[in-house]
C-alpha cells in the first residue's frame, strides 16, 4: 500500500495504482497528461485547456469554485487531484466523506512548483517520467537562477485583477516565478496576499515593469490605457507595459520551463 500525505496534512492510502482520475487544477491537468495518463484522466474543469487535443475528450465537471460533485461521484474516480486555495474546503470535505481520496496541493514557489510533478508521478506510478521532467526543471531553474544573480532586480508591478485593482504579496506562487526571473515585486511587502491597490499606490512604487496577464482577469490592449496618465512610473515612461500568456506566472508543472524563459528574457530587456 503506497500512503502519501497531502499539504493539509491528510494521509492518502492506495492499494493501487489510479485508474480513474479527476483533476479540479489546470496545471495538474496539464501534468497528468504530461506524464502520459491520457486513458486514466476522467473528469476535468471547464477551465482546463492544455493540451487541447487531449481536454476536447474529457467530461467537464463544473469550475475549480463550482465543482458538480454529484457528477465526480458518478465518475467513481479512485483519485481527485485539488488545491488548497482554488479548491473549496467543503468540496474536497464532502467528496472525502463519500470514500473518494483527495490529494490537496499548493505550491507557492517556483521549486514547489517543480516538487508537484514528483508528486503527482508517486501518486500516479509515473515516478521514472516524472523523475526525468523534474530534473529538466531543476535545470532550467538554476540556470536561470545563475543569469538573474548576475543583474540588479527589476521593480515589477503585476496585477492580476481590475475593477479594483489587485495583486500579489511575497506569499505566492506569481511572487516567486517574478523573483526568479529577475524581478522585484513593488507590493511584496504587503500583509494581504493578494493586496487591492489603487493606480496611485502603483505610481508611488515607481515599477520598471508592469505585466498585465490574460488570466485570472483578462488584461487586453485596451488596458494599457489605464496606465497612460501616469507618466512619472518609469514603466509607462520606457514603454515597458506588457501583455503576457497568465500561464507564464501562475501555472505549475511542465510549463516552469518555458516561464523560466520567456519571463528571464522579458525582465532582461532594456
């Protein structure tokens, strides 16, 4: 019997290998067929997009915030994969209640990021796969790591919300990847760990940077306007407003790679 225990301290017991998987975490979804568990993925979110040819095929079971848990149930899944923040306490209390097991995540840095695939491959029998891809992670990581030592941290503001605005404290898995990339997040030392700002407080900050991504709330062009009265932040003054894929910062897994990358290289240009 393989027994795992979970970020919330709860015991996992399997006498076998899942055969029947739900996922209520893009990223673990993205890991799971990463790993090559096409057939044992039954049951995913409306938001689970990646990789799309694969998630068309799957039964969608309600958000991460409104899971069907009457159609989980029916899926009989021997594995429900969640997260301690995007997942609701009384969902996974409830599905556990019923004899499902649950296996609860949260990563809040780039190297937990990394450690969920190990995870998710000693749950799922794929440690060997699981072993290579977190190696390759590891890699890219301290790499990148190596490149950022070398340059002064660039001030970054990113939100991940508008109407207010909010953003992210040092206590986050988006905080991380930042810092790692060679940034400095101007609203790290918040006490709320997704602080409501004003554009006023951004100014204020005097960011080098600012990222507006496409998830959770969808920034688009039309957005960098909000910025443009600001003329005294050094990021409106260089034209260093960017739009950027939300999965860059806030997706776990296999995805660490091309973060690591695209992120280094944009916080690195002039």
């Amino acid at each position: 019997m393989k027994v795992l225990t979970d970020v919330t301290g709860t015991s996992l017991s399997l006498r076998a290998l899942p055969v029947r998987i739900v996922s209520l975490i893009p990223s673990i979804t993205e890991i799971l067929f990463t790993l090559g568990l096409d057939q044992e993925v039954q049951g995913i979110t409306r938001y689970c997009t990646h990789p799309p040819e694969k998630v068309k095929t799957k039964l969608r079971i309600g958000g991460e915030k409104d899971p069907d848990l009457s159609k989980i149930r029916e899926l009989g899944p021997d594995l429900v994969i969640a997260n301690m923040e995007e997942n609701r306490r009384e969902d996974v209390a409830a599905l556990r209640s019923w004899g499902i097991p649950v296996y609860v995540t949260y990563p809040r840095t780039v190297r937990q990021g990394i450690e969920i695939v190990r995870e998710v491959g000693a749950l799922t029998g794929r440690e060997a796969r699981a072993e290579g891809l977190g190696n390759e992670l590891e890699g890219h990581y301290r790499e990148v790591l190596a490149e950022t030592a070398k340059r002064p941290p660039v001030r970054v503001f990113c939100p991940i919300w508008r109407k207010p605005y909010m953003t992210i404290n040092r206590d986050t898995y988006v905080h991380d990847m930042l810092r790692v990339t060679g940034g400095e997040n101007v609203f790290g030392d918040r006490s709320e760990r997704y602080p409501e700002i004003t554009l006023d407080d951004v100014a204020a900050r005097k960011p080098d940077v600012i990222l507006l991504p496409d998830e959770p709330y969808r920034f688009r062009r039309v957005h960098l306007e909000d910025f443009a009265p600001f003329e005294e932040i050094p990021a409106v003054q260089t034209a260093r407003v960017h739009l950027i894929d939300g999965k860059l910062i806030s997706w776990y897994g296999p995805r660490i790679a091309a973060a690591l990358r695209t992120l280094s290289s944009l916080l690195a240009s002039g």
